[in-house]
C-alpha cells in the first residue's frame, strides 16, 4: 500500500495512512474471567459454584462438579466446554471458579 491510501482508524478518531494502520498492533483479545475475577485462558480447568440446569438434556450440573478443558468463545460471558453426555455445552462464567 502507498502513503496516498489513508484509513479512518476508529480508536484514535483520526485517518491515519494505511502503512501506518498495517503496522500496529490489534488488540482484539478478550479477557474471560471467572465468579471471583480470575482469568481464563483455553484448557482450564473449572468448578461450578452453583447448580445448574441443563436446558435440552434433561440434567442438572451440580454444584462442585469439575469441567476440564474449556475453550473461550469470544464472548466475555460465555465459555465452551465437554462434559459426559451432553454435546456443545456453554457456559456462562459467572458460574465457574478457576481450579
């Protein structure tokens, strides 16, 4: 790209050249973080603090039981994990505790 290409860049307000833009960092990480503030990151393991009635499978997730190897959605609220029986589980994080 030439210095003649400029971009708005929504975070400063300003048109920056696209050179410029290419070159910075994004920052598009997503903190996840537990019922007590910890920080999530993919493949940890989890404890749910709250019973939990799982819409769909007729089961309820009782508080204590151990999730392992959860995955981050994207999402600030809502983390993916597998659990015995029940495909495409999510869960919200306000309801888990970092092992």
């Amino acid at each position: 790209m030439s210095d003649d290409d400029y971009v708005y860049d929504e975070a400063s307000g300003e048109w920056v050249p696209a050179s410029q833009l290419s070159a910075a960092p994004t920052d598009d990480v997503v903190e996840v973080r537990d019922s007590v503030g910890n920080l999530l990151a993919d493949g940890d393991q989890v404890t749910l603090i709250k019973d939990l009635t799982v819409k769909g499978a007729g089961q309820t997730l009782k508080r204590g039981t151990l999730i392992k190897s959860i995955r981050l959605t994207g999402d600030p609220q809502e983390i993916d994990c597998k659990f015995d029986g029940i495909k495409g589980l999510v869960l919200r994080a306000e309801f888990v505790r970092k092992r």
